[in-house]
C-alpha cells in the first residue's frame, strides 16, 4: 500500500502491519520500556481513532507536548489530586508519543521537523517537571516570606535537577552531532554499537547499575510516579510536601552521578571512535 491508496478506515491489521513494523518495535533505546508491556497494545486503538481525522502527524505531536507540559501545571495543585492527574497526563503523553509516529508512518509524512518537534515534547516536558516540583515544595508561596532563604534553596535545586535531567538526554544528543561532524555514520540503534568492554572497570560498574537502573526515573512517566509516591508519604506522615522535599533532596546528587556515569560510559565505548 502507498500514502495515497491506503484506506481511508484502515482494520487494525493493517495499520499494525505500517504503523508498527518490527524495525520499530525492536528498537532499544528510542522506545519506552513500557512499549511491549502495555503502551503498543493500545495505542493502535488511539492510532485508529486520529488517522480518521484530519489531523496531521506533527498535530499529534502537538497534543503530546501538551500533554506534556500539563504535567507540570498539575504539580502546582496542592494535595494528592495534582501528582494523580500529573500520571494521568504523563500516560496520555506517552499514548500521543506513539500515535504520532504511527500517524507518520500511515501517511507516509515523516519529516525532520516532526522529530524535531517531537524532541521538543521531551526536552520541555523532562526539564519543566523538576522546576514544578521545585515549586511545589515550597508548599505555599508565604514561604518566600518566612523562611526565603529555605524557599531559594528549594527552587534552586528544582532548578538544578532540572538542568542535570536536561543535560543527560543531551549527551545522547552530542553523540549523534559529533558523529555527524566527523563524517560517521549514523549510530545503529543497537546494544552492541553502544557496549562498554566488559572487562573494562566502566563495564563492570555498568553491568552493577542493571540492578540499580536509576537513569529510567528521569523520564516523564516515572517522574511523575515518584512525585505522587512522594505526596503519598506526605500525606500519612500529616507534613504538607514533607516526601516531596526529601524526594528533591535524593534527586539531585542522583542525577549528578547519572550524568557523570553517562559521560564516562560514552566516553569508554565505541560510539565516538571512528
């Protein structure tokens, strides 16, 4: 089938069959670890529903990085009811994430600027998240007024881990630019093009992070789970954004050793030697 005689009300087989082929469903590191468990399973569903409309590709985008961006305007909601509906939202992202790919690929529309905007989604998505929680621990803005010096220090360190999530997606981001640059190839989307030696000190640390895979937590998704985690243990302990703080107090110099543990691996495996 070509872009301009596929129908117009496909059967999900066969969308399946353009939307979901096997190069895209085996990819490792450009799908979420919940693709295979749930996410592929029902955003076919989703997929069904959009290309039926006529929205474009790159407007389903649109809805994903707004999706996105809702989860951090929930953080601001005081109580459990803000976290909850972040995860609702940080699911609806991931369910767009997909669609529009999928979209794309019915259509036969995919475009630079489709995974330019796409990329958007998720730099401001994951850098924004922090900055809300970093707000939301103030837990009201009278603290400004009671302890500013407390309340700085919150918003610096939302501020903080919101630069080192940022930062870490970027290095995956300089890898493929300075391949590019050097004139290489584009980076094959496989474990092997990205190994560490495994006799190497790095490859031995890396294969003890499988049992502590702390670089997963800094998507949306699992953000927003660990945030409502948090508020849960605020509200049994009766201490407004008690675990939310605590939580930010954790993340940042988590995060730092994630980024320092990324640069090193990069550095010690294959992906920049020609």
């Amino acid at each position: 089938m070509t872009g301009t005689t596929r129908p117009a009300h496909p059967t999900l087989e066969q969308l399946r069959a353009v939307a979901q082929p096997p190069e895209v469903r085996s990819r490792k590191n450009a799908e979420h670890w919940t693709a295979e468990l749930y996410l592929r399973h029902i955003s076919i569903y989703l997929t069904s529903v959009l290309v039926r409309t006529p929205i474009s590709a790159n407007g389903v985008t649109g809805l994903m990085i707004l999706s996105g961006w809702a989860i951090s305007a929930c953080l601001l909601i005081p109580g459990i009811w803000g976290p909850l509906l972040a995860v609702f939202f940080s699911q609806l992202q991931l369910y767009f994430d997909c669609s529009d790919g999928e979209v794309a690929r019915w259509r036969g529309t995919q475009s630079p600027k489709g995974i330019f905007l796409d990329k958007i989604g998720h730099y401001t998505t994951e850098g924004l998240i922090p900055i809300a929680l970093g707000l939301r621990c103030l837990g009201d803005f009278g603290l400004l007024g009671r302890d500013p010096g407390q309340a700085y220090f919150l918003l610096f360190l939302g501020a903080l881990l919101a630069f080192l999530i940022v930062l870490n997606k970027a290095q995956n981001e300089m890898v493929h630019a300075s391949r590019a640059l050097a004139g290489m190839d584009k980076l094959p989307d496989t474990a092997a093009a990205k190994a560490v030696p495994a006799a190497t000190l790095v490859g031995r640390l890396r294969r003890l992070a499988r049992f502590l895979p702390f670089h997963r937590v800094l998507h949306s998704v699992e953000m927003s789970l660990l945030i409502l985690a948090a508020s849960v243990v605020s509200v049994v302990a009766g201490v407004p954004v008690l675990g939310e703080r605590w939580l930010l107090y954790v993340m940042v110099p988590a995060v730092l050793l994630v980024n320092i543990g990324h640069f090193v691996a990069i550095m010690a495996s294959p992906r920049l030697r020609k």
